[in-house]
C-alpha cells in the first residue's frame, strides 16, 4: 500500500519545479486552475507569446498540464501524463499547406528531443483551419490558424517538459529557439 502523504509530497516537488521553470521573455507564462476530476493530482499552466495590456496574444497560445495518478491508468503507462495544446494564427496562404499538421508535429517531438524530455506514448492531433468573417465580423476578413494537442507520459516528470512545451508554442508563433526580441514576420489573420 502506498503512503499518500509520500505521494503528494512527490506532486508538490514535481509542481515547484514547473513553477520555477524560467522561460524566454517573449513567453508569459502563469499558473491556472487545473481541470478536476482528470486525475487526484495536476498542475496547469497557460502561456501566451508577447501579450498585449489586457494579456491577449494575437501571436499564439498554449496550456500545459502535469497529471499524477499513482493507480497509473492503463492508456498513461505509467503514474503521470503530461497533457498539452498550443495554437497560432496564420497567414491564408501557409494554412492550407498540406504538410503543415505534419511540420507542427515534428516540431512537438523535436522539442521534446532538444530538451530530453525522455516519454513514451505520445499521442495527438495538429489541426488547421480557414475562416472569413461575414456581416458584423467581416472586418476580421480571412484567416488560418494551427492548433496541437498532445499527451505524453514523461519518464520522469521534470521541468523539460514544459520547456519544451514552451518551445513548441513559440515555433507555432513564428519564435524558434534564439529569435528572443526578433519581430514576429506575422502579427496575426490577413486583412481584407
């Protein structure tokens, strides 16, 4: 039988180093409720690249959710679960590129890489899609926007993980790693 004070301690460890984790300043990033009922134990965090004053990004946003179940279900693999999304606007044109799904993903798994965020089943979905707006939101004319989600189990739940969430939130918004103060080349949807 497992001690609960002992595994609750290990959740607050695993916690306080993701709260620690220092991120590039083009990246806010800050604590948010976590969802209930997921698992006895998580820990959130959202991000959004250079938001404005009312903390809105027009550049890309993204969650990050650490899980802890010490019943380990059987689709996690193991005790924890990392669950995460990321999305960005962007230009008409690149969003209907057919391999951009696949150009999003691997940038997930190269993120993990560069960062050994050592897991296993991963799993997820990159998704695009076009809109126009029409009577009162015809002014937002067309855009495109890519958004991932993923899961993974890490092998250890480290800070490598979110940093590599991070990092793949940044390169969804046109940021890769070592353009920190460099001008986004697309400041959100295409104009009519």
């Amino acid at each position: 039988m497992s001690d609960d004070g002992a595994i609750a301690r290990g959740f607050e460890a695993a916690a306080e180093g993701l709260r620690a984790a220092r991120f590039r300043d083009d990246l806010t990033v800050r604590a948010i409720p976590s969802p209930t009922g997921v698992a006895p134990y998580s820990v959130a965090f959202a991000g959004d690249v250079r938001p404005d004053s009312h903390g809105d990004s027009p550049y890309g946003t993204g969650r990050f959710i650490l899980l802890h179940d010490p019943d380990e279900p059987e689709a996690w693999g193991g005790p924890w679960r990392v669950v995460s999304f990321a999305q960005a606007p962007l230009e008409p044109e690149i969003g209907t590129d057919p391999l951009l799904a696949d150009v999003a993903w691997s940038w997930l798994v190269d993120a993990l890489a560069s960062r050994g965020a050592a897991h296993h089943s991963l799993s997820g979905t990159a998704t695009t899609t076009a809109s126009r707006g029409f009577g009162a939101l015809e002014r937002q004319g067309i855009g495109s926007q890519i958004e991932l989600r993923a899961s993974w189990t890490p092998a250890a739940p480290d800070v490598a993980h979110i940093e590599a969430w991070a990092e793949l939130v940044c390169m969804l918004a046109g940021l890769p790693p070592g353009s920190e103060d460099i001008a986004v080349l697309r400041p959100g949807p295409h104009r009519m």
